[in-house]
C-alpha cells in the first residue's frame, strides 16, 4: 500500500515545480520532500522524475501516476464526507481563502453567519491571491477558495479540483463627480478612449487591458495603485477613470460616481468557489458553501444601490 503523504509530495511538486516551493507549500523540510519521493518511486517500483534544470519533471510513469492520484484523493474527499455525515461531526475548523474584495460582501458575513449558526462553525478567512487558492487548497492549507479564474488558472475540469460559479460581478467605469461621463446612464467603451486611466492591481489591470482592446483602444495609463482605496482616491481627484467591480464600495470617495457600460453581456469578472474534487459534500464544506451562496444572491440584489 502507498501512504498518501507521498502522493501528496508528488502532486503538490508537480503543481510548484521545485522540491523547495513543494517543501514550503507543505510546510516541509526540502531534504524530507526529497526522501518522501524516493520513498514514492520505491514503493511503485519505477522512476517517476528527471531533473530539467532547476526543475523536476515528471516522466511517463510519473503521469501515470499522478493521474491516479488525483482520483484517489477525490475518493478519500468522498470517504470524508460519508464518515462526517455517519457521526454527525459538525465541530471542526474550516479555513477558506479569497480576494481582497470578496470579504466586505462575501466572505465575512458567511463566516459571521457560520459562527452565530447552530451549531456554530469556526471559520478562518485568509487573503488569498487566486494563483495561491489552488497550490494552498492543493497543499490542505485552505478547504475552501473564493477566487476569479485567470487566463493560466487551471481549466474548469481539472480534476484535482471541484469549481462552481458563485456570482458574476459586473464591471461599471468610475469616473469623478462633475465628469462629462458622470451624467449617463450607460457608458460604451471606446467613449474612454481618450481619458486617462488608473491602473489597479495586476489580474485587474489586464481585464481592463482585454476588454479596452476588444473596444478597440489600449487605455493610456499615467498612475498605479495596488489597493482599491488609492485607486479611488486618484479618481477622486480628478486624476483619471477606471473600471471598478460592484464588489468594491465606493462609500468612502464620495467624490466619485459609478457609470455601467453598456455590453451584451457587460463586462464583469466570473467569481467562484473552488474546493478539492469530492470534497463539496463533506458537512462543514457543504454548509460553508450554501451561506457563500446566499451571501452572493444578496450581493446580486443590493449591487446596483450601493454608491
């Protein structure tokens, strides 16, 4: 029989690429990754990896392997979740990871729900990139991530992986009071073709670059800002325009106004909920799933009230 743990070393390796990046992700030791793998490729009775550079690469048996793997540890989720649901155990701690922007509408109020429920659910939220959700949900850091997919986010029907659409949450240009645009009800994309734009975060940034370049412009970008309050403050001022997320309040800038372009569906970013494959059923996943849910349908309703 292969212990898990060394099927673990193989997937999280494959994912990170380097015994160093594996051994952090599993809060490891490099020299104990390295044993746990020669222990793997002992007890298969073949050579499941050949250094490429600085890099381990799989070799044919390895991805033989792996592809088992993935669906042995689907399996285990499974067996999780039908012994959870045999002993009714509800008493766990859960950790779940999401954007920055996720928290106000989505991610906090489910834990707080979570928390108030019975029985009560602990819950630990952490800011997480979407390039990290995966490799931490892959590692069993987190169990589950709130993130919107990348063009190098692995595909919908990964198998190591069970992803759903959460919401869809649309993209409205901001502009500051008293801007020509400001008055409209509805705004076309190469209306800004002109303006000067903030540049937000990176993932952000190069959605406003794709949906700029569909409209047939590439936005002329003078100032940067990595959070969206310095973002806001910039328009504020009158410095530039940007499009901004509806799951981003604007409470704190009164100085500035959302304006929805127009589009066939308009633009907006897809947000989901991503867990390991087989795990969605296992109690405390489950629940923690449904309030996200019912957290996303109130954001649907209140998204085009908020300031």
């Amino acid at each position: 029989m292969v212990d898990l743990r060394l099927l673990q070393a193989l997937r999280v390796l494959h994912a990170q690429g380097t015994v160093t990046a594996t051994a952090r992700a599993l809060n490891l030791s490099p020299s104990a990754v390295s044993q746990q793998l020669r222990q793997l490729s002992q007890a298969v009775g073949a050579t499941l990896l050949v250094r490429d550079g600085r890099r381990l690469r799989l070799t044919p048996a390895g991805r033989v392997l792996l592809r088992h793997a993935d669906g042995l540890f689907a399996q285990w989720e499974r067996i999780r979740a039908d012994l959870a649901d045999e002993e009714g155990n509800q008493h766990t701690t859960l950790h779940v990871g999401g954007f920055a922007t996720a928290f106000g509408a989505l991610l906090a109020p489910a834990a707080s729900a979570l928390h108030r429920a019975a029985p009560p659910l602990r819950v630990r939220v952490t800011e997480t990139d979407t390039g990290a959700c995966y490799q931490q949900l892959l590692s069993g850091r987190i169990d589950i991530a709130v993130l919107t997919p990348l063009p190098d986010s692995p595909p919908v029907d990964d198998p190591r992986f069970d992803q759903q659409p959460l919401m869809d949450d649309q993209q409205d240009l901001v502009v500051p009071l008293g801007h020509p645009l400001a008055g409209l009800d509805v705004v076309d994309l190469p209306q800004t073709a002109t303006e000067t734009w903030i540049a937000p975060h990176h993932d952000q940034h190069r959605l406003i670059e794709s949906l700029c370049g569909a409209a047939g412009f590439a936005p002329r970008t003078d100032h940067h800002a990595g959070d969206w309050s310095s973002v806001l403050a910039l328009i504020a001022h009158g410095l530039g325009v940007c499009l901004v997320p509806r799951l981003v309040p604007l409470t704190a800038h009164p100085g500035v106004t959302r304006v929805p372009v127009r589009g066939d569906p308009p633009p907006c970013r897809r947000v989901l909920t991503c867990v390991r494959s087989g795990s969605r059923q296992q109690p405390v996943i489950a629940r923690a799933l449904t309030a996200l849910q019912e957290q996303a349908v109130i954001a649907r309703r209140l998204d085009r009230t908020r300031p």
